[in-house]
C-alpha cells in the first residue's frame, strides 16, 4: 500500500513500472502544485488488480515524452478529487478512469488495516465484485495474500471480496502441556446465485 504521500503516491519517471495488487490512497496535495494518485512520466506503466483511490488531485497523468502507454487490468482508478485520468494513453479492461462513480455507486469502504497492510473493502454489492472477467487471468492472492477468485470471476481492485485467513487451533493430544498448532485456510463465501 502506498498511503498519504505528498505530491505524488507513485512517480514513474523511466523504464517500465508494474503495479500489481497495490492501494494508492490519500496522496496529499503540495500547496501551490498539483498532485496525483500515479504520476507516469517514461516508458510504459502496467497497473494491474489495483486501486487508486482518494488521492487528492488527479487519479494517475501521464506526461513526458516517449509516448509512455499505460495498460490497466482489473484494476479501478476513481472517487480521486481531480480528473481519473489525464493525459493518458492506455489500454484498459474495466471499471477504471470513470467520473461518474460516487463511493456509494461503487461500492469501496474507507481505508482499513486487514493482514499487516492497508485497503479499501469492497461493500456487499459493489460492482467491482466478480466484475474482473476471466477468473484465468486472476492472480491467486490479493493485496493482503488472500485467495483470489472466490466466486466465479476475481474482483477488480486489490482487495477480493469474501476472501479471509482465520487461524484454527489444534491441540495435540500429549502429556503435559499441549501444543497449540496454527493451521490457516481460507473461508470462502459462497457466490450469489
């Protein structure tokens, strides 16, 4: 997660940059200049199972020369305060750079701590879920190592819906003091019919 930076959350000035199963949340304006979620300035930028969301500023600009192309896959940059996307050529799959989303219509809770890292859930509802296509191109965990897909497809964004790791416990049957095993699974939810 990338969390309440100044001026930029990312700033790619050269090569090509992968961003996979990340939050860019809360970048914070510089007084007297611009911000921005992801700021592209160089080669090509791959933003994939991501998401950029309330940044102050734009949601991602590209800029620069080179005719830097960013490609987006089930991934959601909105509800940022600027434009979602300036300046942009890209490739995109999904729900990414639309103005007309509100945080009710899209369903993306407030920031949160969940497995050692910070995200934005997805509500019960929010068309992000089960939404990303393909359930072969999914990776297998999201941002916070979860199991991705549960249901039928895996959900845009970094953060899969339904998706957790409880910790069960064992008692191994010894004398004395018995040992406490962890043993983690996932606990899908059944998909809506």
């Amino acid at each position: 997660a990338i969390i309440g930076n100044r001026g930029a959350g990312l700033r790619a000035n050269v090569g090509d940059v992968t961003v996979q199963n990340s939050t860019i949340s809360g970048t914070q304006a510089i007084p007297g200049s611009n911000s921005y979620g992801i700021y592209h300035v160089g080669g090509n930028l791959f933003l994939l199972d991501s998401t950029v969301a309330f940044n102050q500023g734009y949601g991602v600009t590209s800029g620069g020369s080179g005719s830097p192309v960013l490609t987006m896959r089930r991934s959601v940059v909105a509800l940022n305060d600027g434009e979602e996307c300036i300046g942009v050529s890209f490739i995109s799959t999904n729900i990414a750079c639309d103005e007309s989303w509100t945080q009710a219509t899209l369903g993306l809770g407030p920031l949160t701590e969940e497995a050692g890292t910070l995200v934005h859930p997805l509500l019960p509802g929010s068309p992000l879920i089960n939404a990303a296509g393909s359930a072969a191109t999914c990776p297998s965990n999201d941002q916070r190592g979860y199991a991705r897909p549960i249901g039928t497809t895996c959900d845009i964004g970094a953060y899969e819906s339904g998706s957790t790791v409880e910790a069960l416990e064992f008692v191994a049957p010894t004398e004395g003091t018995p040992d406490v095993i962890p043993l983690y699974t996932d606990t899908p939810t059944p998909a809506a019919p």
